[in-house]
C-alpha cells in the first residue's frame, strides 16, 4: 500500500473524471459533425450520454479499487449494495458522476466525482473531482480554511439544489436577507463553499450516502462544519443510506445557520 489513501482517491477521482469528460467531448463531436442523424431518431442522446458516463465512470473505479485495495468494500451509486460492508472496517463510497443530470448538458460544468473512505466508523480519506472545472479537492491536499462571508450589505450566498430545493430555504433567505444559488452536483455545492465562492451548503429533501461522503469529508479537511441541519452527526456506512439533510460552512457561520434553519423549520 505504498500509495496513501487520499492520494488514491484524488488520483482515482480525476482519471475517472478525465474519462468522463472524453466521453462528453466525443458526443458533442458527434453531434456538431452530424454523424448518423437516421440512428438517432427517436433517441434521447442526452439520456444515453448520463447513462454511459454513470457507467463509464463506475466500472473504472470499481475496477482500480479492486486492484489497489483488493481486501476493501466498496458501497457505489451505480451497484447493488453488498451487505458484507455493514462489518468491514474499510469502505470505499464512491458516486462515480455526482451530477448526472448536468452532465447531460454538455454547457454545464457543475457535476462531479466523489471518493471516499469510511474506516471504523470515520471518513479518513476524500476527494471531490470537478472535470469541467479542471479541479479536484480532497484530503490529500486539504484546500485553506473559507473566509466567513462578509457582513454588512452583501448577503451570504445559500448555494442550494437547482432542481429539488428544500421547501424551507426561501424562508430562510428572507430570514438572513440571503441569496440562494441554484447549482447542480452536490460536490459541486460543497466545493463553491470549501473554495469561499459561497457562504454555506443547504440541502434537506433526501439523499444518500455517496452524495455527502466525499464533499463533507474534503469540507472537514478545510475546516468546515459539516452536519445534518439540526446540528447532529452525519454518519456512514450505515444501513439506511438515507441522508436526508445536510449543512456545510464555516465554523464560525454553523451557530448562527443552525439556529436559522431552526427557526424556519
């Protein structure tokens, strides 16, 4: 094991990434030379472009882990859960394209790769990739603590689901005098505030484990606060994958955050 865990899964989330993004480049060749317009009648190439890169991206990783770290579990998005990992002492949870529905869009560059290691009972190795983005943050290199954002007449910056935004957010903003930021990927969330180009991650409505796992562990890394919206711990590795809420800052933003959401809930 002469390679370090989280080098391996910053190593193994931009590969996998850099696939993802040939896969993307290649149907949007296809698409402006016009190649076999008859073959796609009655096709949605968007669709088959997520599909493809879930499963690209999945067997890639899935493979490499086996090989590098052959006596480890690994709990994915894209596979059936294996029950053997509830007693392991080392999982690797993966979301091979966190984001598919902005990869789909090929002028989005919110979606992203997640892997993280969960070892007796706490995260200990993360990284997040953002392809489009040409970045990836993890633990191996744990990015300098965000700035808390700035008082006075600039709101704090909310980055929130563009699709499926907690009911309670708009409260909420109106409460802070707040601005919400739709975005896609929820590592593309978390790494706008682990980068200090937002102010804090707010989610509720349902997720699973590899949607958080590796964002909220590089977010640790950073020095951010991480938790569910109510305060208490995020666990993994669990037998509910279940998710549902989430809240990533500054620690110096948490009290006054939680609160809030306390407040509008």
């Amino acid at each position: 094991m002469s390679e370090a865990d989280d080098q391996l899964a910053a190593r193994l989330a931009g590969q996998a990434g850099e696939r993802l993004l040939g896969l993307r480049a290649a149907k949007d060749h296809g698409k402006d030379a016009g190649q076999n317009p008859a073959e796609d009648h009655g096709k949605d190439p968007a669709k088959e472009l997520r599909a493809a890169g879930d499963r690209l991206s999945h067997e890639f990783l899935v493979a490499e882990l086996a090989a590098a770290r052959p006596h480890d579990t690994v709990l994915s998005e894209e596979a059936a859960d294996n029950p053997a990992r509830l007693s392991a002492e080392r999982v690797w949870i993966i979301d091979p394209l966190d984001g598919t529905r902005e990869f789909g869009e090929l002028d989005r560059d919110d979606w992203a790769v997640h892997v993280a290691l969960w070892e007796r009972g706490e995260l200990t190795a993360g990284a997040v990739a953002l392809p489009a983005q040409g970045k990836v943050l993890s633990t191996a290199e744990p990015p300098p603590p965000a700035t808390p954002g700035p008082g006075g007449a600039t709101p704090l910056r909310i980055v929130v689901s563009r699709t499926r935004p907690p009911e309670f957010v708009q409260r909420l903003a109106e409460k802070l005098g707040a601005e919400l930021v739709p975005m896609g990927s929820a590592g593309a969330k978390a790494s706008a505030v682990i980068l200090g180009r937002a102010d804090a991650y707010v989610h509720g409505g349902g997720q699973y484990e590899w949607d958080s796992a590796a964002p909220v562990a590089v977010a640790r890394a950073a020095r951010l606060h991480a938790s569910r919206i109510d305060g208490s711990p995020l666990r993994y590795n669990q037998a509910d994958l279940s998710i549902p809420d989430i809240l990533i800052c500054p620690a110096d933003l948490a009290p006054d955050l939680l609160a809030a959401i306390g407040g509008v809930l």
